[in-house]
C-alpha cells in the first residue's frame, strides 16, 4: 500500500497477538483451541481498583490531567519505589503513561536519532525492536543463550556496545524467558557500562512480583546507583495487579528525560484518562495481598509446565524464575516428520503444527529473536495447562524421524 509510511516498512505487527488471531481464527471454525499465546493474568482486576475508577468518574475526575500523571499519583509512584525498591525519586522523576508500552515508546520517541543503536539481549519482548525501527534506530540483538541462562554476559555486551549505542534494554524477570539477574550479576553489567557514557539504560522490571523460589527482587536502579543519572526504571500495574486492560504504566529516570518523554505524551495523548489513574492510585496505595496471592498462582502453574514438559521427550525447559512463560526448547524436533508428512524446518512450523494437530496455540522463538523454542504463557487456569499439556504430549509423540 503506498499510502502507508516507509517508516513502517520493516515493522511487524505483534507476534503474539497474531499467534492469538490464528488461535481466534480456529477456534472459529469449531475446533476447541487451548491459546497460550498472549500473556495476560487470569484473574480479575480486585474490586476496590474498579471501584476507586468508578468513584472517581461519578466525584467529576473526568476531565484532562497533567501529561506526566496526576500529583497524586506520581506521589504514589515515587512512594512504590521508596517502599518495594529502597529508591529516591521525586515528582519530577516520574512519568505515568498508557502502558508500560507507551512509556517506552515514549522513551525511544523522545531520545533516539536515526540511525542511534539500541541493545535488545535476546530473547527479548517481542515489541522492543519493532518499535526501536519504527523511530529510527537499529536494534542491536545479542544471544543470550539457554547455557547462560538467558542472561546477558558483561563479555557480550561489551562486544555489542558501538559509539552508536544510545539504550540498553534489561528486562527481568524476562518475557519471554523468565530469567533474573542477581545483584552481582548487574553490577558487572553496571562496571562494563561504567566505561561508555552515551549509553542510557532501560530497565523493564514489569514482573517484578512475580519472581519464585523465594528470590526477592532487586532493581537495576538499587544494584547500580552509580548508573542514575541514565537508567529508566520502567514498571506499571499490569502485571502485578491483573490491570493489563487499565493501560497505565509509569517509570523513574533522570528529570531531563522524564520531560522530554512528558513532551512526547502532552503531544500525542494528553495524559492518562483520569479514572485510570485513580484506579492506579488505588492499587498503589491500597491492600497489597493480591500479589503473594498471584505470585502462588503463577508459581504452582510454573511446576506444573515444568514437570509436564519434562516428561515430554525432546523439549526442554529450564525452570523459569520469574513472570509466567514457558520458553520451551525445541530443537530435538526439528527435521521431525508430521503425520501429515511435513517435514518441521523451524520453531515456526513447530508451533503450526502444535496449533494445527495439538490444538494449542504459541508463539515461536522466533518472533524473540532465538530459536528454536516456543513460548507458552502459564497464566492460565492449572486445568486448562494440563490439558494443553497433554495435547502437545500427544502431538510430539505423534512426530517421526526423517530418514
Ligand atoms: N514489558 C514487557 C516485558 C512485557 O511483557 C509487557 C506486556 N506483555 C509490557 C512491557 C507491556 O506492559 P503494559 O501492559 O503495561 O503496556
């Protein structure tokens, strides 16, 4: 279509969400399809958000608010990171936008230049290049393999870093992985990062709570203070409050970046609607219990597709320790033969053909930048995973050698 802008031309729309369409899509047909494609918690926001956006739109906060957040709220926000993080932050600091999303197009919007370089560790959430080439950059996508426990290594970002570096992007607990880093492991990090000045990070600490085995969360921010004055700490309630449709997400970082990302926002959409910043503030500053109730949830359901794939011959998976995805290793079936005859090139025509024969819909390593693995997402009632267990079990065995 030559109406549409060149800028997009090497943008692809979300992996995940197409995988959930070709799930939509059989499903339409009769066939009863298990999607663990998209990843969004479960449960239902708890009551007293809702009601906190209800009694705010009825006391008339329905009006246009301050672009970076409501005062209150960016209160609340600095308060979380006093609190969970042991980080000092002022109102200034802080920005509330649409999404932890939207905070950090906002951010790639408000800072890269063309041709500027961003480090996505790989595997990495599928968004982040896509909207790194839509403003101009160029996605950087270092392997960070399964031996290395998905983490990046200070060899492998030294040897990624270029004078054209502008971000680093660190994601943990990761999606699609499920990897964290231990202080010490960040702050090797911080030293190589010590040595290039030009490069800001970005830390997504979206999972935050969700993180098992009893590990406490440490963020990038409190491991490498020394790193302040060009780290963005990116969070928002999505995850840890089952708010993925609220679409409020904030971040800390250096006063200048934080207006200039205000900037883009007061340009673009204003602000935040105001019932969903109350609703935010509510969930901030009110009970917290639904997170340890969440966390077990998504722990229980972790060992729960960790032992079922382990019984799977030819998948792997490490126990993830954080979010709730299961990035399964599938190289073993590679050049495996389906019933249908079809010969499986890639994580691509394994996940067609978990969709065509098991029923159950994922999204290939690919659309993360390794292969070959498919992610399942494991926020999903433990029945319905064990059925999707079981399915893919059965579709696996299902698969012959080729001679
Ligand atoms: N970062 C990561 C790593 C994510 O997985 C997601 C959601 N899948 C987001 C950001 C987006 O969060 P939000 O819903 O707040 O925009």
């Amino acid at each position: 279509m030559s109406y549409v802008a060149g800028r997009l031309a090497a943008v692809k729309p979300s992996a995940s969400m197409a995988a959930s369409m070709a799930a939509k899509a059989l499903r339409a047909t009769g066939v009863d399809v298990i999607d663990l494609g998209l990843g969004e918690p479960d449960f239902p926001t708890p009551p007293h958000i809702a009601e906190a956006a209800h009694a705010a739109a009825l006391r008339g906060e329905t009006l246009y608010t301050a672009s970076a957040g409501t005062p209150a709220l960016r209160a609340a926000v600095a308060e979380k990171f006093r609190r969970e993080n042991g980080l000092d932050y002022g109102p200034d600091d802080i920005v509330v936008a649409n999404g932890a999303k939207q905070i950090i197009f906002n951010a790639l919007m408000a800072t890269l230049n063309d041709g500027d370089e961003a480090i996505l560790p790989a595997p990495y959430f599928v968004s982040y290049p896509e909207m790194v080439k839509l403003l101009g950059g160029v996605p950087v996508t270092p392997i960070c393999s399964a031996e290395a426990g998905f983490r990046l290594t200070p060899e492998v970002l030294e040897a990624a870093i270029t004078p054209k570096t502008k971000w680093l992007f660190l994601n943990a607990p990761g999606n699609p992985s499920g990897a964290v880093y231990s202080a010490a492991e960040m702050q090797a990090l911080g030293a190589v990062l010590a040595k290039h000045p030009q490069v800001l990070i970005l830390s997504d600490e979206i999972y935050e709570h969700i993180l098992f085995d009893g590990r406490a969360f440490v963020s990038f921010g409190k491991a490498c203070p020394e790193l302040k004055g060009r780290t963005l700490i990116v969070n928002g309630v999505a995850k840890a409050y089952a708010m993925t449709g609220w679409r409020v997400g904030y971040a800390a970082g250096p006063a200048p970046l934080i207006k200039a990302m205000t900037t883009v926002q007061s340009q673009s959409c204003t602000s935040v609607a105001a019932p969903m910043q109350a609703a935010a503030l509510a969930a901030l500053t009110g009970p917290q219990d639904c997170i340890p109730v969440f966390k077990a949830a998504f722990e229980r359901r972790r060992d729960l597709v960790v032992a079922g794939v382990a019984k799977i011959p030819g998948l792997t998976l490490p126990p993830p320790e954080g979010a709730f995805y299961a990035y399964i290793g599938c190289a073993d079936l590679i050049g495996k033969r389906t019933p249908k005859g079809e010969v499986l090139a890639d994580d691509v025509a394994v996940s067609n053909y978990l969709l065509a024969e098991g029923h159950v819909s994922s999204v290939p390593g690919s659309a993360y930048g390794l292969s070959p693995f498919f992610r399942l997402s494991t926020a999903t009632a433990d029945t319905v995973l064990t059925e999707a267990i079981a399915r893919i079990a059965r579709a696996v065995a299902a698969l012959r050698d080729t001679e």
